[in-house]
C-alpha cells in the first residue's frame, strides 16, 4: 500500500486584504503530480499578488530618470482628499491655468506610468493644483510633479453618480515665467485602472502660503497685507519686499486682488489704503467690492517722490455680521503705466 505524506504550509501574509497575520494553509500528497499541483497553486497566488498590486506599495521609490529630483520639496498630501479640499464651483475662473486630458502625452515607466503636459506661465505666482479625473479602481496612488514641487497622495474612486472627482494635490510657487511642465506619475499595474484625467486646474491661492484668513486684531482692525491676497491674475504679481510685500505690474484691467478676513461682529470701517503711485500714473479708478457686491469707488492720486508710500482713505465699508468676509480691488479704468503699487489695506473701526 502506498504511504501518503501530508504537508502543511503555513505562510505569513502581511498584505492580507483582511488583516495582517493571516495564514494560508495547503494540504497536499506527497506524490509527483501533487507536488506539481502545488506549484501550479504557489505560481498562480504570486500572480495574484502581483497583479492587485500588493507586493508593491505607493511609497515605492520611482524609476529615477530626467523628471528626478533628490532636492525638490515635498508636499505631504496624506490628507488631500478630506471633503474641505473640494473645489468651490463659484471660484473666478481669471488668472486660472487649465490644461485638458488631451494635453498630456502617456508614457510607460518599468515600473510608472507618466502623463506629461506643459504649460506657459505669464507671471510669479502661488497656485493650488486641482485634479479632475475618473477613476474604476477603489485607489490608486499617485505623483504630482510641478516646478520642482512633488506632491503625493491618493486617488480614489469616482463613483457612477459623481460622474468625476475634483481634488486638491497641494500647492506650488512659480518663481519664473515661461514653459513649465507638469508630470503626473502612478503605479504600473497588470489590470485596468481606469484612471483618465479630464482636467488640471492650477488656481491663484493666498500668496503667502498661510492658507488662512485674516483675523480681527485687539483694537478691532484688520491689516490685509499685500502677501495676505490672492491675486486673480495674468500681470498682477506679488513681491516678498519688508513687511508683507507688495503687489506690482497692475498692468491689466482685469487683474484683481482679494483677501479672506473674520470679524467678531458687526463693525463699520474706514478703509485705509497704502501704496504708492508716480505722476504719470495717477487717475486709474478702482472698485471696492466685498462677497454681496460693489460697496464704492475710489481714484488713485499719486503719492508724492518716487519711491514714497502714501497712507490715503479711500472709503468706508459697513459689516453687518461676524463671520467670514471677502474684499476685492478690481481697477475699472487704468490712467498710466500701472494702477498703483500696493503695500496694504487697514480696515479701522471708525469712532461712535
């Protein structure tokens, strides 16, 4: 009579979908083709492991080639898909950079596929990345690369009823102007993702990267700094210079600047503004506006020798509510070279 011997593997799965430390276990006889079996078995579960991309993580290294760069700065973006990083639909489209699916070239890595694009960039500027894309797969890790900025995260699933999924990937600061391109790199599996990009938003955020609104100070006033704005844009730039910087080269009439700030409660203000302006360029006309509309209009006057800030009022502006509030300048006719050069706006409580 034959002798049957009973083996009994027992293997550790850390990539176990259900929990880590589960064990698989084969029993097979001991003869030829059961052992052929078995390997058969072995082969078809490394298969499996290495088509469902388990043996492979997202913080793998990348494939080092011309993109690399061991210096550029990392974004951490382990959170960037948490719902307050959604896209408002009422966000000014001037000044935004969009680049279509259609625009990146698809290139295959050993182990990364690589969607490059390009774009020109007509100014300095602070951008939020914006990614509209569709995706079959639960996930999909993935890399962003713009301006020597890497940004990492994790895509996820768009569902039938969202159609497409719009999602912030970080933030980036373009220091020159011209050609700059955009790569966007994930892994390289054996099955269908899915994963199509519609479209990449590259949106004006607040120039100093705080990415927080302005608060109301111990004596009620607000100081918007220049480097405090968001520049809605395509000239319109802003420059790290002493306190909080300032906006130059208002070339454009439809370049405007906004800032986010909170106020405790109602409050009337006097709004105070501090720039500077030559001769030949007095006379533009700006309009004030906040998040309910135009509030009034002021005229640039010049501000005395070159080089010289000028501290003028330029209107009063009633808050009826605490909360969130929003102030724009938007110049509605240029007189010279440049509507001003602005340091800052001081909104002060005006005396009972």
């Amino acid at each position: 009579m034959r002798t049957k011997w009973f083996y009994r593997f027992s293997l550790d799965m850390p990539w176990a979908p259900v929990r880590p430390g589960a064990r698989f276990c084969v029993g097979v006889l001991g003869s030829g083709w059961q052992v052929a079996r078995l390997s058969i078995v072995a082969f078809m579960i490394l298969g499996w492991i290495n088509r469902s991309g388990l043996a492979q993580q997202d913080d793998s290294p990348v494939d080092s080639g011309s993109w690399a760069n061991s210096g550029v700065a990392s974004v951490d973006m382990r959170e960037f898909l948490d719902v307050a990083g959604t896209r408002p639909d009422n966000m000014p489209s001037h000044g935004q950079v969009v680049l279509r699916g259609a625009d990146f070239e698809i290139m295959e890595m050993s182990h990364w596929e690589e969607r490059v694009g390009s774009f020109e960039a007509s100014r300095q500027g602070r951008y939020g990345v914006w990614l509209q894309y569709v995706l079959e797969r639960a996930s999909l890790g993935v890399q962003c690369q713009i301006a020597g900025a890497r940004m990492k995260g994790l895509l996820r699933r768009s569902s039938a009823a969202e159609g497409e999924r719009i999602d912030k990937l970080g933030e980036v600061d373009f220091a020159d102007v011209g050609e700059n391109s955009v790569r966007i790199l994930t892994p390289l599996v054996d099955f269908p993702t899915g994963f199509v990009i519609q479209q990449l938003y590259l949106v004006p955020v607040q120039e100093s990267g705080a990415g927080v609104p302005v608060s109301q100070s111990g004596d009620g006033s607000v100081t918007l700094k220049a480097g405090d704005a968001t520049t809605w844009s395509t000239k319109l730039v802003y420059q790290a210079d002493g306190d909080g910087g300032m906006l130059c080269d208002w070339t454009e009439i439809k370049d405007f600047a906004q800032w986010h700030f909170v106020t405790t409660g109602p409050e009337q203000f006097d709004v105070i503004g501090t720039y500077r302006c030559g001769e030949d360029d007095a006379g533009s006309v700006v309009e004030v506006s906040s998040s309910s509309g135009a509030l009034f209009e002021f005229t640039v006057e010049p501000s005395g020798e070159p080089g010289q800030w000028n501290e003028i009022e330029l209107g009063r502006l009633n808050i009826a509510l605490a909360g969130d509030h929003r102030l724009a300048l938007r110049p509605k006719a240029i007189r010279g070279a440049e509507v001003m050069v602005l340091q800052k706006l001081m909104l002060r409580p005006r005396r009972r």
